[in-house]
C-alpha cells in the first residue's frame, strides 16, 4: 500500500534524522528548505500533513494564512502569483492561469508564461528592482493584444543562515488587465492630436487658399478623422447662428436630404435631440430612438441610437455634433466622452480658421485701404486744381473749349481711379468681411452717395475717406469755400460737409452760398471743440441747417448723420449724382 506525502520544512538536514525516520515508518517524506518551496509543492501534490522546523514557522503562519483565502483570490479579475528570485511562479490563481492558457504554471518561469510581452516602463527590470530596494515597483507590460499593469511586492525575508539560492525571499505579483484603459488613453491622444491637425494650415497654404476652400478642407479632415478614429458614419454638423438661434448644416454624412435641410433652433422643446442640446449645452446620449419622445429621424440608415454633443468656443455653444447609429444602444460612455473631447477641438479648429479668415481680411482690406489712402488725396489736389482752372477759364470770359474738355477728361480719369481701386478692394476682401451699408440704412441711400468734405485740415480730409469710403460713398474734398464752391458748381452731391471755420470764409457764409446755387443739397456743418465764436452754427440753424458734428468723427454717427439729411428715396428733388 501507498504511503501518504508528509510535507517537510528543514532549513538544514538533522544529523541523526531520526525525526524524518519516524514519520517515515507511517509516511512518505518530502523535504523542503524554505517554505516557498512547500507552498509550491502543496499546488501540484496532495499531502496527508505538514511538519515546519521551529525556524520557520511564523512563515508557515502566514503563508497558510495565504492559502486560506484561495478560493477568494481565485475569484478575482486580477491576476496574482508568487515568484522566487529566479522568477519561478510558486502560486497563481485560476485568473493568471487562464491568461497564459496553462493549468501547469508552477514551477516555471514567469517570462517563459508571459511570452512576447515587453516592459514599456521607465524601469525596464522592475522585479530585480523590488528585489534589491525591498520595496513595491509598478510597470507596465505590452504584449500582441494586451497591455498589463505589474505590481510587484517583495515578502517574507529569510531565516537561518542558508546559501542564496536557499532563500526564501519571493515576491507577490498582481497582474491587471489595463488593455481598454491603455486603448482609451490612446485613442483619446489620437483624438487630440487629429484635432490639432484639423485647421493646421501653413501660412502659404493659407494664402493660396480661399475662405471657401478652407472650409472645405476642415470638413473634410472633421469627416476623415470622425469615420477612420472615432468609427462614426453618420454625422451631422450645425453652427449656431447667435441672432436667429438658428441651427445652420455645416457638414452631414449619411444623412438624409430633408433631415439634413431641416429648420432646428436652439430650443428644448420641438427642436429634437440636437435643438435641446444647443439650448441646454449638455450632451444627450439617445439609447433607443424609437421610444425616445425627443428625437427626430434623420439618418438613412433608420438610427435607432444617437449621440449629440455641443460645440463650445470661449464658454458659449456654437453648435452640436451629432453622430447616429442603426443599432439599438450603439455608443457607451467611452464614446461619449470620445465625442466630447473631439467636439472641443472642432470648436477650436472652427474658431482657429474664423480667425484666420478674418486676419487675411483685415489684412487684405488694410493692404487696399493703405493704397486708396495714399491714393486719394494726390487725386483730391487733381480735383481741386483742375476745377480752379476751369472756373478761372470761365470767368475771365476766354474760354478754350478744348482746354476745358481736357480738365474735365483729367478730372473724369481721375474720379475713375478711386472707384476703380474700391471695386478691386470689394472682389479681393471676402464678402463677409465688407461692411454692410443695409446695418445703418436702407442699402439705396448710401451706396454711391457721393460726399464732398471741406476742411483745411488734412487728417479730417482723410479720416473722412477713410471711414466712408468701405461703405460704398464715394468722398471728394477741398481746402477751403472757394475750392468746394467751384466743385459743387460744376459736380453734383449729396451731401456736404465743411468746418464752421474755413480759411477763406466761415461755414455759415459757405451754407448761404451753396443755398443761392444749390438749394437741395445738404449740408453739416462740424467744430472741433463746442465752442462756436463767430456763431456759425447758430445763424446757420436760423438759415435751415438741420445737423452738425463734432471732430473727431465717429463713424457710427457720421454715418447716421449723413443718411438723416438726406431724402427718402423718391422724396424731394436729389442731385443726380452721376460722375460728370
């Protein structure tokens, strides 16, 4: 008859062995040095009974503390396990062993079990580390399809005095599986930087491109980087317009026509899924359309989960972003927040390339601004001294008819030129950038409404191109009550404008004369600091003139005050204003 195994635990073999002699006459003895070993032992054979030298027995102590929580430890997630130092596995629960897809882990080596997996820490030998400091290390293991997070506990120091490969030094491992985690970091980092690429144009690719096709090529890097990363294919993308509350398509992707071109405003109620997420700006994930009351059809596919995000630019929705899907809870919590963290860069590409367009703007508009300024008062002195010579050439009775329709071809030519360079100036800005003269008034009473400025200052003159010229007024000037009474003789306009104080005359004496020859056509008068001497604008309220202004100019009110002195279309008898 077979004798059952007793488990022995010496550190050193007795002299006389007559102890193991006596447990031999009933057993069979299997002696092991230190206590790993008998754990070890324990996990691949069966024994009647354990016998543990004094030396160690509060190790014997704990280790069977260890091995009563077996069953608990076999019920974990995690896998756990003890190695020796030369990394032998000496116990492993079930978790470990269905990892590495064997039932016979002990006694082999942990890396020889663990395969292909590499250690992508900053400590690529974290176990030799416990080791030597006695203390825990925590790595990170990658392999083909997994990535594991390693803690590594050393334990139980040894008694007695025994050779090194004797110790009974080891270590407790808790392997976790961190392969969604890792995948998650990971693609949340390529969603990062996919957003950062969106609206990554390079100052040449800027200047070739227009605004249009910048738009283009951000919708399509939003439509590559949301089917290839985020494994979304129907999409649908709206800006909120801030006065209307409106819900504009900026991109959508298998969505269909009528959905796509349905009216959505930023409201809770009757605005669907996407409507109540840009009034609320909080995400609304949608786990069954067919019972949820919110919802509007919308994808070709028939959706019957959504998830819609809002975008925001400096703490305000600017629009949603809304992905749908053909099966019932498709998106999780992941997605969710993947979907968060993409609709944030969106809004900062979108705002990216918004400001972008607006620098090429301003920067065009200055580019045309700058050489319509430099421009318009050389063509002004033309203007003025052409038109001295003609009214001279009329009053001293010796009238050359061709000297006159020469002055008159220089003066046309001229007058060409400044329209000329703001119609250049308009097909070079984009249409969004040029100021709408429909924001002050009716678009028919300024759009070439043509302004004659009178004022010896030369930075009034040019103020006065400058701020009025952008909204489609063509503006000439002159120096003095001379100069715009021989303009305003022979050219017609609508408005004019002159300082209370000329160098020649006050303003009030310029009304007067301008009233004897042009009686239709208004006229402000300005002051440059609220105190009127001569009461010029006085005596010219008593003569009919109905508004005034401050240097100075303020385009707001300049504007304003202009289109009020002027007639309703189809009241009164205007000046044409055709160039002569």
């Amino acid at each position: 008859m077979k004798k059952p195994n007793l488990l022995i635990i010496q550190s050193t073999p007795q002299p006389d062995n007559s102890l193991v002699e006596q447990f031999a006459e009933r057993y069979h003895p299997v002696i092991v040095r230190n206590v790993l070993r008998g754990v070890a032992k324990l996990q691949r054979e069966r024994f009647a009974g354990i016998f543990v030298e004094g030396g160690h027995l509060d190790e014997a102590l704990q280790a069977g503390q260890f091995l009563q929580y077996d069953s608990i430890l076999n019920q974990l997630p995690d896998g756990i396990l003890m190695v020796d130092r030369a990394h032998h596995v000496y116990w492993a629960n079930r978790q470990f062993h269905e990892w590495v897809n064997d039932g016979q882990v002990i006694g082999k080596v942990l890396e020889d079990l663990l395969g292909s997996y590499e250690v992508i820490s900053n400590d690529p030998l974290p176990l030799q580390t416990a080791y030597q400091k006695r203390e825990p290390t925590v790595s990170t293991l990658r392999g083909e399809n997994h990535y594991f997070q390693m803690y590594a506990c050393p334990h139980w120091e040894s008694c007695g005095e025994l050779p090194e490969e004797e110790k009974s030094d080891f270590l407790i491992l808790v392997l976790r599986d961190i392969t969604t985690e890792y995948e998650q970091q990971r693609k949340l980092v390529a969603i990062h930087r996919a957003g950062i690429e969106l609206a990554n144009l390079s100052g040449d690719d800027l200047t070739l491109m227009t605004v249009e096709e910048r738009v283009e090529l951000l919708k399509d890097n939003i439509l590559h980087f949301t089917r290839d990363l985020l494994k979304f294919d129907v999409i649908e993308i709206r800006l909120l317009e801030e006065k209307s509350g409106k819900l504009e398509p900026l991109l959508t992707h298998n969505m269909k026509e009528a959905a796509a071109q349905r009216s959505l405003y930023a409201c809770e109620e009757g605005n669907g899924v996407t409507g109540w997420v840009a009034a609320t700006g909080r995400s609304y994930l949608c786990e069954d359309t067919r019972t949820d009351g919110l919802y509007l059809d919308g994808a070709e596919c028939g959706a019957l989960s959504s998830l819609t995000v809002p975008l925001f630019a400096c703490d305000e929705v600017v629009g949603t972003f809304n992905v749908e899907s053909p099966e019932v809870s498709a998106f999780s919590e992941s997605d969710l927040q993947f979907l968060e963290v993409f609709a944030r860069d969106v809004a900062a590409a979108l705002h990216t390339l918004e400001l972008l367009t607006a620098e090429k703007i301003h920067a065009v508009a200055r580019g045309v601004e700058a050489i319509h300024g430099e421009v318009a008062r050389p063509i002004d002195e033309i203007l003025n001294d052409a038109v001295t010579v003609i009214e001279k050439q009329h009053n001293s009775g010796d009238v050359d008819p061709a000297i006159i329709e020469r002055l008159r071809r220089i003066v046309r030519n001229a007058r060409d030129i400044k329209v000329v360079i703001q119609e250049v100036g308009r097909k070079m800005t984009p249409s969004k950038a040029l100021p709408s003269p429909g924001e002050h008034s009716d678009e028919t009473r300024t759009r070439k409404s043509r302004v004659l400025v009178v004022d010896k200052e030369e930075w009034v003159r040019d103020d006065a191109h400058r701020m009025l010229e952008p909204f489609g007024y063509v503006v000439e000037t002159a120096h003095n009550g001379e100069e715009a009474l021989s303009m305003a003789s022979l050219y017609t306009y609508d408005v004019i404008i002159s300082d209370i104080k000329l160098p020649d005359m006050s303003g009030y004496r310029l009304l007067c004369a301008l009233q004897e020859r042009l009686p239709e056509v208004p006229m402000i008068l300005v002051t440059g600091f609220g105190y009127d001497a001569g009461h010029s604008i006085v005596k010219a309220r008593q003569a009919g003139l109905k508004s005034f202004l401050y240097k100075p100019f303020q385009r707001e009110r300049l504007i304003s005050e202009i289109e009020d002195v002027q007639p309703l279309p189809g009241q009164g008898n205007r000046p044409s204003t055709q160039i002569t």
